[in-house]
C-alpha cells in the first residue's frame, strides 16, 4: 500500500510540473491558433533568472518578481517581432518560427548564464510530509495549488472580465472580433504576455524540485505539449489534468512496468486515450466545415 | 483532346525538368577539388533531403504532420548497423528489410494514428518517434545502447563504399532518383488525389477519394524514403547513436521541409542545405552560433512565410506572396 | 520553373561560398578540440572548453612549445556523434591540425575515432568509456578514469565496511547505463552481489518509485547510483525524503562541487570515488598531486568563477600530456607525437599519475582514485582507503 501511495505522490510531482507548464500553451493557442514551442523556454527563464538574480544578491522574493516580468516582456518581444510580423502565415511556418525563438532563447541563456544546474530553495522547507508510509514534499504541493490557483484565476479572467470576453470572441472567429471593434494584435499580445508570466511562475515554482538550467526548456516543453493534447487543446482545465495524469502514467510505469520504457509507456496511453477520443478528454468537438 | 494531352505531357516533362540543373550543379561541384569535407557536406546534404523529400510528400502534399519521421531513419539507420553485426546479413540486404521493415511498420503504425488530426496527429507522431528512439537507447544488446554502435562498410559486388566523395556520388544520384519518383508522384491522379486532401479531407470523400488508403499510402512511402536516408546516413558515418531518430532530429526534419517551402521539392533540398550547412557556416560566430541559428530561422519563416522556394519563385515571377 | 531553379542553384551557392570562406586556413600550428559546449553534454564540455582555452592561452604567453604558438580550435557538436564526425572531418582537412584533444562524450568519441585513425592524427578523448581504449587504437588515448575502476574502487570500499549486498540505481543515458554494467560485470568478482537494478531518466525530477522498490527489499546493505548531471542530486534528494538508511554511494559522474549544494543537506554521508582535484587543499603536503590540483583549481576558479570539476581536469591533463609529448619530440610531426604521448611516464595531473604504454593508452590505475566521503557540506577523504 505504501509502495501504491508513493507511486501516485511521485506522480503528482511530476503531473504538477507538467500541468503547470501545459496552461501556458492553451492560452496563447486558444488566442492566436499558434503552438507555442518556446513556452518551455519561458519556464527556464523564469527559474535561471531568479536564480541569477539571487546570486547577484537581490533578495529572492524580489529576484521572482523580477524574473517574472522580464519574461512577460519577452514573450511580448516574441509577439511583436515574430508572430506579428508574420502575420496570416500557415500555422506550421508559425509553429518554426516559434521553435526559432526557442533556439534562439536557449542560445542567448546559453551566454548570459551558464551550462550548469541550479537550484532554488523551497517555499516551505525540506521536510516531507508523511502520510500512509510515503513521502511528498511539500514545494509538489505548492506546484499542485499554483496549476489550481492559475486556472482558477484564468478562469475569473476569461469568463468575468471584457478583456477576457474579447479573448473568447477571438478564439472564436476573428475576423467576426475584428468587426466588433476589437484589436486582435492586442488581444494576442496580452495572451502571449500572459502565457510568458504563467511559465515564468511555473519555473520558479518547480525549480526547487527538478533543478534549472539552459536547456531544460525543450523536455518540458515536449511534455507540457504532450499534457496539453491529452486534455484537449484550448481547455485550461484539459491542460492540468492532461499534466496530471502524464506524470500519474509515468509514476506508474516507472513502478510497475520498466522505468526505461515509462516514456514511452505513458506516450502509448496517450496515444490509446486520443484514438477514444480524438479530441482530448476536454477538447470541443470541431466541425470541418467544407 | 489530342492538344490538350500534348499540353499536359510538356506540362508533366516541365517539372522532370527542373532536376535538370540540379543534375547539372552536381556535376559540376567535385570539378572544384573540393576535399573530403565538403564532399561530406554535400554527401549529408543529399541524404537528408531524401528524407525531406519524403516529408515533404507527408506534410506538403497530403496535407498531414509527422513529428516523428526520424524515427523511420533510425530503423533504417539500425537495420544496416544490426543485420551485419548481429544477425550476419550483407548489408545491402539489411538496407533492404530496413526498408521494408520501415514500410511495414509505418503500415501497422499509420492506420490508426492517421484517424487523428492536427495537432492529435502531432503528438501522436511525436509519441512514436520517441518510442523508438526510447527503445534504440534502451535495447543495448541489439543496438549497443545510447553510446551507439559501428556500423559495417557497405561493399557493392566487391567494390568497398568508403569515403566522402563515393558518398557524394552515390547520395547524390539516390536523390536525383527519389526526387523524379516524388514529381512522379505529384502528378499522377494519386497525386492529385493527396493535394485534394490537403485542401478538404471531406470534399475529397465526396468525390470518391479513399482519403484513408491514399494518407496510409503517403505515410509508408514517406516512411520508406526516411528508412532509405537513414541506412546511408549509418552507413556514411560508419557509426550510428539513437539521437538519429530523436525528438530533435524529427523537427530538424520538419524544419527542413517548411524553410525549404512545403510543397515544393526542390525546397527539400534547398531546407537540407541550409540545416546542414548553417551550423558550420555559423561556427564563426563561436558562443553565438545557437543565437545566429534561431534568428536565421525565425527570419526566414517572418519574410518567406511559405518557405524558401516558393517565396523566392513569386517573388521572381513578380506576383503577389 | 526555369527561375526557381535558377534561384535554387543561386541559393546554394551561396551557401557553399560562405562555408568555403569560412574555411580559410591560416599557417599557424592548430590544435583541435571537438567538445560538447551545448546539448545534453554541456556541463562536461563547458569546463573543458573554458580549460582549454586558458591554459592554451598561457601557453602561449610564455612562447609557445617548440618555438611556435599555438591555434586553439574548438567546434562545438552538441553531443550529436553526426555533428561530432562532421567536425572531426573539417579538422583534418581544413583546419589540418596537429592533434586533437577533445570528444566529450563516448558516442562521439567512438563516431570520430576513425577520421583521426585515417588521418594518423593523435586523438586524446575526454571521454569515460572503456572501449576508446580497449581494445588499444594506434592513435586515441584517454585521460578519465574508467567505470569499471569506479566500480572497483566502490566495491572495495564496501568490503571494507562489510557490506555485501548492494542495489544498483542507475541513469540510461550513456554513462549511467556504462557504469552500471560494468559494475554487474565486477561485482562478482569482488564478492559482491547485486540484489536489485533500477533505472530512471537523466531528465527525470523524482525517482522516488524506483527507490521505493529499492527500500521494499529486504537484505539490501548499501545502495549505488551511477549517472551524471542533475540525476545523481535529485536520486540524493529523494533518498533522504523516503528516509533510506543505508549508505549511499554516487560515482565520479557527480565530480564537483555544485551536487553538494544541490543535493543539500541530504549529501552528508555519501561516498564516492573521486579524482584528488576534489579535495586539493586537504591532501598531504607530501602528495605528489597536491602542487598540480591546487594550481589548477586557482587558475581555474579565478579565471571562470565557477567551482572546478574534473571534467576541466581531465581536459587539463589531456592538454599537459599532448604539450609535454610535444616538446619531448621537438616537433610537430604527428607520428612522433603520438610515440611520445605513449611515452607518458609519470605525469602527475589532476586525475592521478599516468603511466602510459603501446598496451594502456589510458594510464592510469586505481590509486588514481580517492575514496571521499562529503561530511557537513564539503568533501573529506577517506581514511584507510588511498593507496
């Protein structure tokens, strides 16, 4: 039983981080129909700043503030000088440019950081907590409370506000929004702002359990794209529980089956959960319209 | 009727020839004593645009994605490293089961993942190839593991295929070939048939397309041009690591393909000229050089939003992007 | 269609004009070093890099060797075997280098052996695994230590402290996965046995399934991990989190000074073979490889402010071979070069004490490895464990 319950802790661990990361991209993609591959670069830049900013001397509540809205102001860069001055391409020359901006990301954090691994300190303590023979740590929780938190807060942000409501009528139709009076480039710039704040949140919270450094982006992101299409692309709700239940996959895996294969065993599940349902767990029905 | 059919014959001759200065520029490069560095360049230029090519039918033509086509080069790839070394076929008989292996697989493979759409597709595509790049890393006794294994000279009727500049030849001229069957190809009704795909998967039904059968027949012919680029790629390099059929090696593919423009053969290979040759023009610029490279790509895709080829031919021909 | 592809043709043109520029050579005497600066690799190739660079840079301050200075050239191949071979090529052919010290990781190594066996240019690999060296090639040698010493040494180690049954817990990725078979390979010949073997990714942040199985088992005694990167922490981290209360043991992966501070607290206790470079302030005055570690641990965290790892030592210890043998020959003739780096007699670096030999292109055996034990955040050595 022990054994079980640590499973699913070890699994909620990692289904946090995932989570986390997967919300970045439903925001951006529900905005602008736009995948963005550089959302796990944003998570890196919100843990590899703090952590640099801390060792610069600022204190480190400051040092997360900081970071946070240094990578807000890049995802905006990268609206502004990539996505928009793209705009009305296909979606794959979109999908490029964005893995473009994550090379080019990746290689600028490569200088101005460095190539090892760094840590942050957790927000309450080292000491697990102990329940039933097994062992959480309490920053997994904080990551878990921070995917629910963001949501929540999404969620009042998207249905309750009129920015929000203007986010909903572009996902829906654009050229419709753009008749209606609202300003798209606004609109999506703000999504990306958001998506890069939510990642940079995401970093700072899950660096004291995964450990940071330049080029951890591009698995998280590989994963967090992976959660997102598990729960359904354009669901906020989908992302966290896609997030969640690929690392449940994998904890499982790893205890059960081969931790060599877990990977590739929880890519499988995914696999046989989307050929059920082709949309997601959480995803709208779309309609092909000829 | 009789015009019209000599009016399409010219047409079809018309795309065979472009390759026609491909052919040319082929010949004419080792006339510049080039050593076997650049006889190596060109030689990995060559082999990945057949995989492009390939991807290029998937993606461009059909309309589907595929995040997971290295992994079609890694079992080719692997097929020639292991069938020498541990089962005792020739290589150019494990090129072929490779092949063929590729071919089956992508059969099993595609038909249910081919259902899913967009981005599903994507993911699914992306599963796959990490599965079997997971399965190369981990099945060390066949495939030595993530450090890799050497793989055997390819002998033709007793001529050995070693170095660079037998390799341009022999790459080259495996594009010339894979790229007339993929013109072929586009202008056959099959081709057709995979063009009103991409642009309505339901009009395509409605006028009697067999959308499932022509996707499924794209995906294992694309399969099969990523097995052939990998065995060479094994083979060329004597030494084959499981990152060949990785993540990153897949949207390297899928890169090539949509800088070189989608739909566009030629474009196949001028994307895998400048994926292959970029990193070691771009080694000037030292710590840089990964900055240098996203900018490239990012710029390209900003202001040749179809890719490379067909931007440059509009813009030639002087009509509107 | 004719202009599309008159535009194709033009494009690569270009293309393989600004390589062509890019190519030029220069008649210095170069020396060639592919690293991996960037990829999952980086933090091995980036000491070795920043090493490289400072010490060719000293060298040349104080004249050069024979008489000439020397051209450092490095190309990063970002861990791909592919990418490493590419530049490998362009070293022999354009750059024509004299030597080369460098392959990072073992896949590249081995995917770069043959050009520089072809070429008949002496190849120093900074890689860990035993076949660079096993069986011996005309023209690679290696400085680090081999797993199967590791192993050896760990063994040892736990015999002393009478503790037999082991679990092994181990990364996949290529040094993980080398040492732990290695360690399968020996242990019975140490009289040890192996009651368990996990595995977990490099990547991964929380192995505690895997150490859950390793906890539930009864008669296990002590528990090794063997990997490199962030995984050996987090292993530390989540060990201490389920409480195990048998001894843990890392490798010489973890090889400096940062898993102490990403581990934490849950580092104190662990042991694991290591190069004396770790601990040079603590060894005797009368160790021969005291002058030598403490040199190059100041130069090296002047220059970089980084804390030093033995990856940059190895690379140190592949450069002062390679410098050495070049001055012993007098010349730059490639052939005499490589005979007097398998002259090797002696060489005290920062990894141990090479003895090289037309049999051992590697040099080194176990006294080469110090027993260390972390004890309230720092390393301290072992005693009764150093040869």
């Amino acid at each position: 039983m022990a054994e079980f319950l640590q499973f699913i802790f070890s699994g909620l661990t990692v289904g946090a981080i995932y989570a986390l990361v997967a919300i970045g991209f439903t925001l951006i993609y529900n905005a602008s129909d736009v995948v963005n591959f550089a959302q796990g670069e944003f998570v890196m830049l919100g843990g590899m700043t703090t952590v640099f900013l801390g060792y610069a001397g600022l204190p480190l509540p400051l040092a997360a503030l900081v970071a946070i809205l240094f990578t807000t102001a890049v995802g905006l860069f990268l609206y502004y000088f990539a996505i928009k001055t793209a705009r009305g391409a296909d979606a794959v020359t979109l999908i490029i440019i964005t893995i473009g901006a994550s090379i080019f990301l990746r290689g600028a954090a490569e200088i101005v950081f460095d190539k090892r691994f760094h840590s942050l300190p957790p927000l309450f303590g080292d000491a697990p907590i102990r329940f039933g023979g097994a062992a959480i740590l309490p920053q997994s929780l904080a990551v878990l409370a921070g995917a629910v938190v963001i949501v929540a807060l999404l969620w009042v942000f998207i249905d309750r506000t009129l920015f929000g409501k203007a986010v909903i009528a572009t996902s829906a139709n654009r050229t419709a929004a753009r008749l209606v009076g609202i300003d798209i480039r606004v609109i999506v710039g703000v999504c990306f702002a958001l998506s890069a704040a939510i990642g940079a949140v995401a970093g700072i919270l899950i660096t004291p359990i995964t450990l940071t450094s330049y080029n951890t982006g591009t698995l998280l992101a590989l994963k967090g794209f992976a959660a997102v299409m598990l729960g359904g692309i354009g669901s906020a709700l989908g992302a966290v529980v896609g997030g969640v239940l690929l690392g449940l996959f994998e904890a499982f895996a790893a205890g059960y089956i081969s931790a060599e294969y877990k990977d590739a065993v929880a890519f499988l599940v995914i696999l046989a959960v989307l050929f059920a349902m082709p949309q997601g767990l959480f995803g709208k029905a779309t309609v092909e319209r000829v | 009727m009789l015009a019209r059919f000599h009016r399409f014959r010219l047409w079809q001759r018309h795309r065979l020839i472009s390759l026609v200065p491909l052919a040319a520029i082929t010949l004419f490069l080792p006339l510049l004593s080039p050593s076997a560095y650049y006889y190596r360049i060109a030689a990995l230029v060559f082999i990945f645009a057949i995989a492009s090519v390939g991807l290029n039918l998937l993606m461009g033509f059909a309309g589907q994605v595929s995040l997971g086509h290295a992994g079609f080069m890694g079992l080719g790839a692997y097929a020639v490293a292991i069938g020498p070394a541990q089962l005792g076929i020739p290589p150019l008989f494990s090129f072929a089961i490779g092949a063929m292996l590729s071919a089956l697989v992508a059969f099993v493979v595609g038909r249910p993942i081919l259902r899913l759409k967009g981005h599903y597709l994507a993911v699914a595509t992306l599963g796959f190839g990490v599965l079997l790049a997971i399965v190369f890393a981990n099945e060390a006794n066949w495939t030595g593991g993530p450090d890799g294994m050497t793989v055997a000279q390819l002998t033709l009727l007793n001529w050995p295929l070693r170095g660079a500049d037998t390799w341009y030849w022999v790459s080259a001229i495996s594009f010339l070939v894979s790229a007339t069957l993929a013109l072929n190809l586009i202008d056959s009704p099959t081709g057709r048939a995979l063009r009103a795909i991409r642009d309505s998967e339901i009009a395509a039904r409605v006028i009697g397309v067999d959308v499932a059968q022509k996707k499924l027949m794209i995906f294992v012919v694309s399969a099969v041009y990523a097995s052939v680029a990998g065995s060479y790629f094994a083979l060329l390099n004597g030494y084959i690591t499981p990152d060949a059929s990785g993540f990153l090696r897949s949207i390297e593919l899928v890169a090539m393909v949509v800088l070189g423009g989608m739909g566009s053969v030629t474009g196949s290979l001028v994307g895998s000229a400048l994926l292959v040759i970029l990193p070691q023009a771009l080694t000037f610029f030292h710590d840089y050089e990964h900055m240098a490279l996203g900018l490239i790509t990012m710029s390209v895709m900003i202001f040749m939003p179809r890719g490379i080829v067909p931007s440059l031919a509009a813009a030639l021909s002087g009509r509107a992007k | 269609m004719i202009r599309k592809n008159l535009s194709v043709a033009a494009a690569l043109g270009v293309g393989l004009a600004i390589a062509l520029a890019a190519g030029s050579a220069s008649a210095q005497v170069k020396l060639g070093a592919v690293l991996s600066t960037s990829g999952p690799a980086s933090f091995l190739g980036d000491p070795e890099k920043r090493t490289l660079d400072i010490y060719v840079q000293d060298i040349n301050a104080n004249g050069g060797i024979n008489g000439q200075k020397l051209q450092l050239v490095i190309y990063d191949d970002g861990g791909d075997a592919n990418a490493a071979r590419t530049f490998a090529t362009r070293l022999v052919e354009e750059d024509k280098v004299f030597a080369m010290v460098g392959g990072t990781t073992t896949g590249t190594t081995l995917a770069m052996m043959p050009v520089f066996e072809d070429a008949q240019i002496p190849f120093i690999s900074l890689a860990g695994g035993i076949q660079i060296v096993e069986p011996v090639h005309k023209w690679v040698f290696k400085t680090p230590h081999t797993d199967t010493m590791a192993c050896e040494k760990i063994f040892a180690d736990l015999k002393r402290r009478n503790l037999t049954t082991v679990a092994l817990i181990s990364g996949t990725e290529a040094f993980g996965k080398s040492m732990r078979d290695q360690c399968i390979a020996v242990a019975p010949r140490a009289g040890i046995s192996i009651a368990d073997v996990e595995n977990y990714g490099p990547a991964d942040s929380d192995v505690t399934p895997q150490l859950t199985k390793i906890k539930s088992l009864a008669g296990v005694q002590a528990v090794i991990n063997t990997g490199f990167g962030q995984g050996p922490a987090i292993v530390t981290r989540n060990y201490r989190q389920l409480d195990i209360a048998y001894p843990l043991y890392e490798s010489h992966g973890v090889a400096s000074k940062q898993y102490i501070s990403l581990a934490g607290p849950a580092a104190d206790g662990v042991r694991l073979p290591a190069a004396a470079l770790l601990v040079a302030d603590k060894l005797a005055e009368s160790d021969k490889q005291k002058p030598v570690v403490v040199s190059y641990e100041k130069t090296f965290e002047a220059k970089t402010g980084q804390s030093v790892s033995t990856f940059g030592g190895h690379a140190y210890d592949g450069l002062m071979i390679l410098i050495e043998a070049t001055k012993r020959a007098g010349s730059f003739d490639k052939a005499k070069v490589r005979d007097e780096i398998e002259k090797t007699k002696g060489y005290v670096g920062t990894g141990g004490i090479v003895n090289m030999s037309p049999t051992n292109h590697l040099g080194l055996d176990l006294s080469a490895f110090r027993m260390l034990e972390i004890k309230n955040g720092d390393w301290t050595l072992v005693p009764d464990s150093n040869s």
